[in-house]
C-alpha cells in the first residue's frame, strides 16, 4: 500500500510547540545579526589596518571561521564553552546552556563573514572620499566613521540582509546540541507522532514563506538603493 499523507498531527497543541521554536530561531538570528555586524565591522577594520599585527589577527579570525563548517562551531563551544558558562554566569546545566552557546557560537562565526561583505563595501567608497575628510579637518578615524561607514553600508545592506536569511536557514543546525528551535521541535512532534514527514514537508513549507518573503523584501530594498 502506497504511503498516505496524514497532517493531522500538525494541530493547535503542536503549533504552539512549534511557535517556541521559531522564537528561539529568529532570536538567535537576531543576536546573531547585531552581534555579528558589529563585530564584523571590527574585524574588517582591523583587517585593513596598516599594524601588521591587528590585520593578522583579524584575518586569521576570518580565515579560521570560514574555513571550518558551522556545525562544529557549534560542537566546539558546546563541549568546551558550558562549563565556564555554568561557573560564570551561573547558567543552568540544560536549555540555558544550549541556547548560550548557540547564539555565541552564530555570533563569532558570522562575524566572519560580516567582516568580508563590510570590508568590501568599505572599498567600494571612493577614495576621494576620505580625501575629502582630511580636506575638512577630520581625522582618519572620523571620516570613517562619519563618511567611509554610512556609505558603505548604505550599498551592502542587500548583502547583509541576504546573510541575514542565510543565517536563519542555518539556525537549523541546533539540533546537534539538542536545542529546540523550530526545525527540532518539528522534527520531535513528527517522531512523537508517527508522521515524520509530513511534519517536515510542513516545517520546510514554514521556511520557504519565511525565506522567499524576506528575500523579496531584500530585492525590493536593492532596487531603491540603486535608484
């Protein structure tokens, strides 16, 4: 007998379920997002310093990161990083623990990648732009904070929006430290129920709305930059 599609298990108990775990998702891609930007605009600055030293450091920061894929990050500071959360900060042994580790393990990878979409937006500005800084009396760091930064950003947000949906995407790799996020709670209301897949052909449909939305929300952002 051919498999019958049954969505009866996807009812209001388990939404609810599912809820909580699209909130943890979209909370660590927004912690992910601020934390990684602003991190990542250090690195690239650092990356472009003229001190060897801190242009090192930074691109060995990048390189390792983007080097290493993001589901043992993941293991890397779930395994090492609990313990000093626990005896720090006094975190509990289980969820807090996990959803800690979570958001610093996305953090410090997609600082990484954040660093090289701001450092290219960065060399995107025209030079003459800094020369019209020091011409009004700026110092090299003031016009790239004041000048250089909000022009660059102004032509790389598209890019750090489509990051941003990518990211979110990726919030599904919790699983390995056992986090619910969405996709983990939809995974464990289709084990409890027998009906795997069609809780995941659910869950995957919840992603595709989510992510082509956000991406048509980015295309129409791109078009008013450019104009």
């Amino acid at each position: 007998m051919a498999y019958q599609l049954d969505f009866s298990s996807i009812n209001s108990s388990s939404l609810v379920v599912l809820s909580e775990g699209m909130a943890v998702s979209l909370k660590i891609t927004l912690v992910a997002v601020v934390v990684g930007v602003a991190w990542g605009t250090v690195l690239a600055l650092m990356r472009m310093s003229k001190l060897r030293l801190v242009s090192w450091f930074a691109a060995g920061y990048i390189n390792l990161f983007r080097s290493v894929p993001l589901v043992m990050v993941l293991l890397w500071f779930f395994l090492i990083v609990p313990q000093i959360l626990q005896n720090v900060l006094g975190l509990s042994p289980s969820n807090d623990v996990r959803m800690a580790s979570a958001l610093t393990a996305f953090a410090l990878f997609e600082a990484a990648y954040y660093a090289e979409i701001i450092r290219a937006g960065i060399q995107s500005v025209s030079p003459g732009q800094s020369a019209a800084a020091l011409a009004l009396g700026m110092t090299p760091a003031q016009g790239m904070r004041l000048i250089i930064l909000p022009q660059a950003f102004r032509n790389m947000v598209p890019l750090l929006l489509t990051q941003a949906i990518v990211l979110f995407q990726d919030t599904a790799l919790v699983y390995v430290i056992a986090l619910a996020d969405f996709f983990g709670s939809a995974y464990g209301i289709g084990e409890r129920s027998g009906r795997v897949v069609e809780v995941l052909i659910f869950a995957g449909a919840v992603y595709f709305i989510i992510c082509f939305i956000a991406s048509q929300c980015v295309r129409f952002f791109s078009r008013k930059v450019q104009t």
